[in-house]
C-alpha cells in the first residue's frame, strides 16, 4: 500500500521587530528624506516670518514614524535621533543643540511605543507618543537655547506656542501616516 503525501514546506514570513537593520535604516532615509523637505519650506517660511528665531522641525515625524514601525531598544532609537539630529543641521539655525533634543526625544518615543503597544492605548499611541515626543524635543531644545543665549522670558513666549504648534502638527500627521506605512510594511501591532 502505496501513500501518496503530497507535502509542500510551509514558510512564515515575519517582519523582524525591534532592530535597526538595513530595512529599517532605508525607512529612516525616506522619512527624513520627507522630513527634510518639509524642514525646508514650511519650517523655513516660518522661521522667515519670526525673523529667523524660530525654526519648527518636522523630521521629528520622521523619527516617530521610524520608531513606531521597527520598535527599536533604546540604544538603536538614541541612533535614530542622533541621525535625524545630523540631517537638522542642514537647516537650523542653531547648530548641535538638537543632538541631545533628539537624542532623548528618539529614546523616550521608543519607550512609549515599548509600553503603550503592548496594552489597550495602541491605537493612540502614535498620537500621544508623538506628541509628547515633539514637544519634550522643543522644550529641551527651548532650554538649551536659553542657556546659550539668555532672555528666557522672550524666548519662552516666542518658542513655547510653536513648540506646542509643531507637536500638534506632528502628532496628527505621524497618526494619519501610521497605518497606511503600517500596510505597506504589512506590520502588526
């Protein structure tokens, strides 16, 4: 008696979570790519219309958008900021302050993706956690800024609303990105 098993190999295929690889790496590319064109005329247009001492950043977007697709350790997302630190310094007008405001903005959007989309919050952990994550980059970037230049009280009046402004802006837009660039790298929460 003759049995005719027909078997074929199954494979799985799954997306590879939490490291930065080349994968990951060309994601971040094309977001701060996006980014940086966003950085270069709206950002320069406000920057112009406050006579240069305010400069929004949207590559932030980019790095939360990066963050919440690859889920990197703390360690890689400190690589993340410090990378879209590097592309910022094409286009601030106050040169290696954002190095450490997103260094630690990059690490604290990794921890809140970490936490918040293993629980019941997933589904606005793009808005919140960007948010956030903007505007801790502001604020750091805010007080660094006083430090070097003085005239708190000006500068926090004059940055405070656009720090805020910018992480609403961010916050919508990284939350209206995430689940088409979700699809399109067939990722899971």
């Amino acid at each position: 008696m003759s049995e005719n098993t027909n078997t074929q190999a199954r494979t799985v295929s799954t997306v590879d979570r939490g490291t930065l690889d080349i994968r990951g790496l060309v994601l971040l590319a094309i977001l701060l790519a996006a980014g940086f064109i966003l950085n270069f005329t709206v950002g320069r247009a406000i920057s112009g219309i406050t006579g240069g001492a305010i400069s929004p950043e949207f590559i932030i977007s980019a790095f939360c958008l990066t963050i919440l697709a690859i889920r990197p350790n703390i360690g890689q997302a400190l690589i993340i900021g410090l990378i879209s630190a590097a592309v910022i310094q094409i286009t601030t007008t106050s040169p290696f302050i954002d190095f450490a405001a997103e260094g630690i903005a990059a690490m604290l959007m990794a921890v809140i993706v970490q936490v918040g989309m293993r629980g019941s919050a997933k589904k606005v952990v793009p808005l919140i956690g960007t948010f956030v994550t903007t505007a801790v980059s502001g604020i750091i970037f805010m007080l660094i800024k006083i430090a070097m230049v003085g005239g708190a009280e000006q500068l926090v009046v004059a940055m405070l609303p656009v720090v805020l402004a910018t992480a609403v802006f961010n916050a919508v837009l990284v939350s209206a990105l995430y689940l088409p660039i979700k699809k399109a790298l067939k990722l899971a929460d």
